[in-house]
C-alpha cells in the first residue's frame, strides 16, 4: 500500500525531504547516521520545527554527505525558517570544545534524563573551573537532536555584581522561544505563567548558566514534562523542589593527562608521563586550570 504524506509546509523541510530521499535513507536512517531523533526530522520535514539550529544542521549534512555548497544552501533555508516562523533562537550560544574530556558518568545521566519522563531540571554545580558550562555545552550538543523545537542559553550572570533578575530572563527566554513581544506580559507573574504554559506544549531545552540562587531560579524552571531545564551553579540550589542535582568535582588522573594530550598534541607528551602527572597534579586536576596551561604550552615551540 502506498503512504501519502502531505507536502511539506516550509524550504527547508522540502530540501531535508528531498536530499534524505537522494541518499535512499529512512527517517530512522537518518537519525542514527546524524543523531537527531526520528520525531525531530519527521517535525523538520512537515515544517512542524522550521529553522533547526546550525549544530542540527551540521550532523544533518555530515550524515547526508552534503559539498560546502549544500550545507551552506540548507543552513541559509534553516535560517529563514527562524526568521520567519519564530522557532527558538537563543540569546547567546554555548561554545563546545573540541577536545571535550572525562565527565562520562555526568553526561550518561543527562542523555538519561534528556531521553526520558520525570524530572524535567538538573542543577550541576561545584566550585569555579570545574567545567559546569563546558559539560552543559556538550550536553546540549548530544541532546539537541531530542528537542525539535529548539534549545535555548541564558546567562544568568549569578557570580556578577548584578545577577540577571528572574522577570528580565523570562522575556529573553520568551522572545527565544518564538513569543513576539506584544504577547509578553508586563506582570511578572503573569510573565512566568505565560513562559510555563508555552514550555508545557513543546519539548525543548533551556540551559540557564550561572545562577545565583533560588529565588533567581525557580520562576524559570517547568511545571510539566516536555521540556528539560539544565541549570549550572556554583551552589547546589537545595531550595528547589523535584530538580536532579550533579556535583562536579576535579577530572581523574587519567582524564588530566588525556585533556593535557588533547590540547598539546601527543607529540608534545609522549614519553613524558611523570611531567604530565606532575602538571596535572599542580592543576588540581581541574578543567579550567589544565586548558589555561595546555593553551599557553601549546603557543610555545
């Protein structure tokens, strides 16, 4: 029997469509080759989702085999989408790493929780330069293709000597979430109504990096399942009900030396492990400080 489905509603769902069917694979093809989820191309192609962010469209075109030419065609039918439609463009990005290291535990957990029902925000928290946002960037770019409409970043500055009230974060995550500003409340907790009635018919992904504590936290965290809130602090928020807490602590030993490999280059290490303990100990074995020492050796002959 054969299947009909109805014609895509935007470009950029045409051309994925299209570009999929060249390259003779299935949805589920596609979303084991790329890692986006099946429910989330099948949204793409029906216009559902209209403008996925560049890091989707990436694993797309890496999995579809696509020339410069074709990632950057689809890329600029990805950005028209958003233009036009409203889908989720976050304020600012979170930057991955390349030579992302350790944390394997932490993430198993997240791509858990990312997959799965029931708690719907995760707190990670430790002291300063143990990786919170780093491991909140992979995270995000491992789970992205679980939330098809769309992941969003907020800085909520909470080490600053002005943290990012509560009310001002619920109109950037709003207006990222596709709201135009006459529908934002000027009430603030209307405003919060509004933000947890629209993340409750969508399933997507709020990072909120650097919060300050409770009060500045919990109006901005989901009341239904659907969409996960990863939040990074300092502090372990123990003020706030039903959120899965991750403490970080320092990398193994292992882990520093294989980070200090990553940033150096084998070359540069082999043959001297009992330099690399040594380095790796006086780091404290963490993230921050093993990068900000990779870095400044790596720029050295």
């Amino acid at each position: 029997m054969t299947r009909h489905t109805s014609p895509p509603s935007t470009p950029f769902g045409g051309t994925l469509r299209s570009l999929r069917r060249a390259a003779r694979l299935t949805l589920e093809e596609l979303s084991e080759a790329s890692g986006v989820s099946v429910r989330a191309l099948g949204d793409l192609e029906r216009g559902r989702s209209r403008g996925p962010q560049r890091r989707t469209v990436d694993a797309l075109a890496a999995a579809l085999g696509l020339d410069d030419e074709q990632r950057e065609r689809l890329q600029r039918l990805a950005d028209a989408g958003r233009e036009r439609g409203g889908a989720p463009t976050p304020p600012y990005l979170l930057r991955t790493v390349p030579d992302f290291t350790g944390r394997k535990r932490e993430l198993a957990e997240l791509e858990s929780l990312g997959s799965g029902t029931g708690t719907r925000a995760v707190v990670l928290f430790g002291p300063g330069g143990q990786g919170k946002t780093t491991l909140a960037a992979e995270a995000l770019r491992r789970l992205s293709g679980s939330f098809p409409d769309g992941c969003v970043c907020v800085p909520l500055h909470g080490m600053s000597d002005s943290p990012l009230p509560a009310d001002e974060a619920l109109v950037l995550l709003l207006t990222a979430l596709g709201l135009p500003p006459e529908r934002i409340p000027v009430d603030p907790a209307a405003r919060e109504a509004v933000y947890r009635a629209t993340l409750a018919t969508r399933r997507a992904l709020v990072v909120l990096d650097d919060a300050a504590d409770e009060a500045q936290t919990r109006p901005l965290l989901p009341d239904a399942e659907g969409s996960l809130v990863l939040v990074t602090s300092r502090r372990p928020l123990a003020g706030l009900e039903g959120v899965r807490r991750i403490r970080l602590g320092g990398l193994s030993g292992g882990e520093s030396a294989t980070l200090l490999e990553r940033i150096l280059g084998t070359p540069r290490v082999d043959g001297q492990s009992e330099s690399v303990t040594r380095l790796t100990e006086l780091c404290g074995h963490l993230p921050l400080a093993l990068r900000i020492v990779g870095n400044r050796l790596s720029s050295r002959p």
